[in-house]
C-alpha cells in the first residue's frame, strides 16, 4: 500500500521533527519560564526576537542559518573544527531549521501555561521544604505540563511541514534531507508524477493529524490531572 | 518563643510591628487589611522585611543588618493558608506527604496515623483533591502543614472562606489539634469567636501596627488601654467554668471569679473551661436589684472607672470580684442616675446577648 520510497520519505520527516523538537525543548522551556515569570530590561526584545521566525520569510531564516552553520559560517567551522560535526546539507541541519521556524510556537504555548500556574502554590511548597528545584520538579513542571505537551506537538507538526528554511538551508537531498513537504514539491516539478505527489499528500496529512490528535487525548488527560480530577472517570 | 521586630513598606502602606509570642497559641488580630497577613508571611519566610530581626528559640531567623534570611522550608514551620492551596496535581495522600519528600530527619509513622486520625483523613487519602469540599480541603491542609512535625504552626486565616457549619466543624478540629499536640501556634483571624476560643494571647494589629498584645481577656475586653475600640467592639472578656448545663432549656451556668453567668448553648460540658464576651453596649445599670425582669444575669459591683467616649457616651467599669465588666450607656442616664466611681450598682445582662 504504501511504497519502500514513500516508507524512507516518512521515517526521515518523522526523525527530523523528533531531533527538531528535541533540540528545541530544552531551551523553549528555559525561555518561556524567564518570559513568564521574570521582569528584566530588554524582556520585550527577547519576546520580538522569539517572535521573529513566525513573520520573517522562510528563506531568510534558512539563509541566516546557512551563514551562521555553514562550513565557512561562524558556529559551522567551529563545530566541524571541534566535535567534526557538519550539518549543512545533513538531516540533523534540517532538524535545526525546523527546530528555529517552530521555536516560537513552542514558547508561546509554554508560557502560557507557566503563567496560568497559581504562584500561591509554589510559595505553600516552599514551607513545606522544598528549594528552588524541589518547587520546578513537584509543582511548577506538573502543572505546566498541558502547556509543555501543547508547545511540543505544535513544534512536532509544524516541523514536519517545514519548507522554505529547510530548503535553503540543507537543499533537497533525497535520502538525507528529502522531508515530506520536500518531496511533494519535487514530485509536482516532475511531468506525470502528480498522482504520486498527492499520495504524498494524503500521508503527509494522516501523520499530522495523528500528531494533533495524540496531543489532544494526552492533554485533556494532563488537564484533568491538573484541575485535581481522575483522569479515568470525570464526575 | 518567637519574637518579631520588623518594619517594611509597601506603597503607602507601612508595617512597623514589634511583639513576642510564647507557647500556646498567639493570635493575630485586626481587620482585613490591617498588615496581618504580611506580619506572618514574614515570619514564614515567604516575604522579606526591610529591616528588624526575627527570632525563634534563640535561632535568628532573619535579621537584616547581618544579612540572615533563612529560606521558608529551612524554618520548619507548619503555614496554613486561607484558601488550602493545596496541590491540584496531587491526591490528598500524596499531597499530605509532600513535605516528607524533603525531609532530612525521619518522622514517626506513629504521628502520621495519628494526625490521619485526628483530623479524619482516613477515607480521603485516595480522593482527588478537585473533589473535595470546603472543609474537607482545610481539613488536608492542616495535616499536610503538620505532617513533617513543625516547630510552630502558622495559620492565616484558615476559616474566613468556609460557610458557619464549616467553620464551626474546623473550629473543633482546631481545639482538638490545640489540646493533643503540643505545638505553638500563630492564629491570624479578624473573628472574635475564634480568637476567644483558641488563644492564649493575642496581638491587637491596626495599620501594620501593635496596638496592644498580652492576655486574651485583657487585651480582647480593651480593658488597660481601651484601644480595642478601634479595631472591635469593646467590652469585657470573662473566662469561667462552665458549672452546670440545663438541657432542657438549653442553658449553661458559667462560674468565675466574681459570680455566675447564665448564657445560651450546651454544646460543651460540664468543667470545661470558656471565654464569654459581654459587648459595653448590651450591659444595663440599675442601682437597685430590679425584680421581675426577664435579665437572667444580675451581678452586684462597683462602679471602678467612667470614661466619656464623645459627647454622647460614657464607659462605665465594674468591678465584679476580680473582674471588670463594661457598660455603655448615654451620658444622660449617667446623669439621671448621678453614677459616679465607688458607687454600687447591678449589671444586667441579657443571657441571649452573650458570646462565646
């Protein structure tokens, strides 16, 4: 049903997203706890400067990254140099550009769950002993999770349609960096192969979609746990 | 023993508070907005003043000119909160645990079950905390404060959002708590009822200042200083005992130092010790022993003391034995009865107005 290429093109889009959101966790939560939760001068450039990626052109983010990461750019040669890392023009670079066009997405849904959070309880935690990471663990982190599920799904899917970015950035290399949206689009430039292209189409919606609708069985399930209800049986 | 000598402000609101708090259980007390709430967030940590020092059993606590802030869960103090806060995410067992997560030393098993037990926890340990009611959460709340055996117990307010019921059923769990542990507490409350029941002293807060602090009777009657005007309405504080309880027509005789009392209710026993408060306002003079009235409590005194208050008023002081009852009256009945300090009167006062 499902051809070996169609299976290669799908398990590729899927391991990018997965590193995508993987290098994007760490620091989206980081970001989103200072923005929600501290006052510092130049807070609201910080917010802009997440924000950028949401309104800037694909492509510029995608050259950004090819200055900055490429074998001549600054951090790319220091890399290589280094660790004999190189992600232009590799899968993990594409996972990079993806990772950066869904970071905002990722802060905004985080935050907002941060700033929901009641900061009364995080004080009643501080008198009965817990520190600074006693609070983050037992209280803070439980409580924001719909929000951190949220942020990682939404980056999760909107890595798996990353397009101008990645395309700048890493090229279209089928088998290395030939994500799903990628392959639609060579397959349209190809005369005759629009039936395969829409196969391609039809899948790239199912794994979407998928994704959304996990994320919605987990989160109204993390949601009832929050609220202090079962999470089996709802009242 | 804790003592407290802090100044901080915020905004335009200024505390400046100066007292000290033995065993037992100390009571703060003022109006909503009177600086109460911050007073004890300072000494659970949660809020750092400006300047002053504060100190238990000789251990500083926080002290602002060397710098000493000990963090709120190094304190080892209990904090009950006015709406439970207690944690969503958390069943009522997990959540009565919590601070045992963090506990270095070890805690008795014993005073778990024991806590379980007095606060009737046993079949809400699985629950979810979103399913319980008013009641039910502050009932967690205290065992969860009290599971990690803190050294004092501080508590803000944690009746004013139940409904009378509630409030009465907590309040019984509180003087259960009181009698079997021996822990000091602080008691934030504006409601007399409470304070008279559960305090030992208590500290008269108004604008982020002490106005007066000692024993409940003194203090709470506005006896020595009759600052308690300010902030309540004055009138004497008695403790007694109650002597012997008529169900029938659901009355107590109360005894104390100075003669008996007859007030209203009979849910308490016989030798059980109480506080009533007589408001000035519902206390009548009469020179004579008056005869058929309907007044159940008629006390034979002496005139100590009469202070204008306005140009309406006058307080009137008796002394009856070793206690001081209150009585406001207008000036012209002190006039129509040419009162003056020596004299002897009756106190009447109504069974149905007194408080307890």
């Amino acid at each position: 049903m499902i051809t070996e290429q169609e299976w290669a093109i799908i398990q590729l889009s899927l391991q990018v997203a997965g590193l995508s959101v993987l290098i994007s966790l760490p620091a989206g939560l980081f970001v989103a706890y200072c923005l929600a939760r501290w006052e510092f001068t130049g807070k609201s450039f910080i917010d802009a400067f997440v924000h950028l990626p949401l309104v800037l052109p694909p492509v510029v983010v995608g050259y950004a990254l090819l200055v900055v990461f490429g074998q001549q750019g600054v951090l790319g040669h220091w890399l290589e140099a280094h660790w004999g890392w190189v992600v232009a023009f590799r899968w993990t670079g594409a996972a990079i550009a993806s990772a950066v066009m869904s970071f905002p997405l990722m802060v905004r849904a985080m935050r907002l769950s941060i700033e929901s959070i009641d900061q009364r309880l995080e004080a009643a935690a501080k008198t009965l002993g817990a520190g600074v990471l006693g609070v983050w663990f037992t209280v803070t982190l439980p409580l924001a999770l719909p929000g951190i599920i949220t942020g990682v799904v939404l980056a999760f899917a909107r890595s798996l349609g990353e397009f101008g970015a990645t395309i700048t950035f890493v090229s279209n290399i089928p088998g290395e960096t030939q994500t799903l949206p990628l392959a639609i689009y060579s397959l349209w430039q190809v005369p005759g192969a629009e039936p395969a292209a829409f196969r391609l189409c039809i899948l790239s919606l199912l794994v979407s979609f998928a994704a959304l609708w996990f994320s919605q069985v987990f989160v109204s399930q993390a949601q009832r746990r929050v609220r202090g209800q079962d999470a089996i049986s709802e009242r | 023993m804790l003592s407290v000598n802090v100044e901080h402000r915020l905004g335009a609101f200024h505390v400046k508070a100066q007292f000290e708090c033995g065993g037992g259980v100390s009571a703060l007390f003022g109006r909503s907005g009177s600086g109460k709430t911050s007073l004890i967030n300072m000494i659970a940590g949660l809020m750092k003043p400006e300047s002053g020092s504060i100190r238990f059993n000789g251990e500083t606590l926080f002290d602002a000119k060397r710098g000493i802030h000990v963090a709120p869960g190094a304190r080892q103090f209990g904090y009950v909160f006015q709406e439970g806060r207690l944690f969503p995410h958390l069943n009522v067992q997990q959540n009565l645990e919590y601070a045992l997560w963090f506990q270095k030393r070890k805690v008795q098993s014993s005073h778990q079950n024991t806590l379980i037990e007095l606060l009737d926890l046993g079949l809400l340990l699985k629950r979810r905390v979103g399913h319980l009611s008013g009641g039910e959460r502050q009932r967690v709340a205290l065992g969860r404060a009290l599971m990690a055996q803190p050294r004092l117990l501080l508590l803000d307010e944690p009746l004013a959002a139940l409904d009378e019921p509630k409030r009465l059923e907590i309040l019984r769990y509180l003087q259960t708590l009181r009698k079997e542990m021996k822990l000091p507490m602080i008691y934030v409350s504006h409601a007399v009822d409470e304070v008279l029941r559960l305090a030992d002293q208590v500290v008269l807060i108004s604008a982020g200042q002490v106005l007066a602090s000692g024993e409940v009777e003194a203090v709470m009657g506005g006896a020595l200083t009759g600052l308690g005007e300010k902030v309540f309405e004055g009138g004497a504080v008695i403790q007694g005992v109650v002597q012997a309880i008529d169900p029938s027509d659901g009355l107590a005789t109360v005894t104390f130092d100075g003669g008996q009392l007859t007030l209203v209710g009979h849910n308490f026993c016989v030798a059980d010790t109480l506080r009533v408060r007589i408001r000035a306002r519902e206390v009548a003079l009469s020179l004579t022993q008056p005869e058929n009235v309907s007044i159940q409590n008629i006390l034979q005194g002496r005139i100590e003391r009469l202070e204008h208050q306005g140009q309406t008023h006058v307080l009137v002081s008796v002394a009856v034995g070793t206690v001081l009852i209150r009585s406001r009256i207008t000036v012209r009945a002190m006039r129509q009865l040419q009162l003056q300090s020596g004299m002897t009167v009756f106190a009447l006062i109504k069974a149905v107005s007194l408080d307890r």
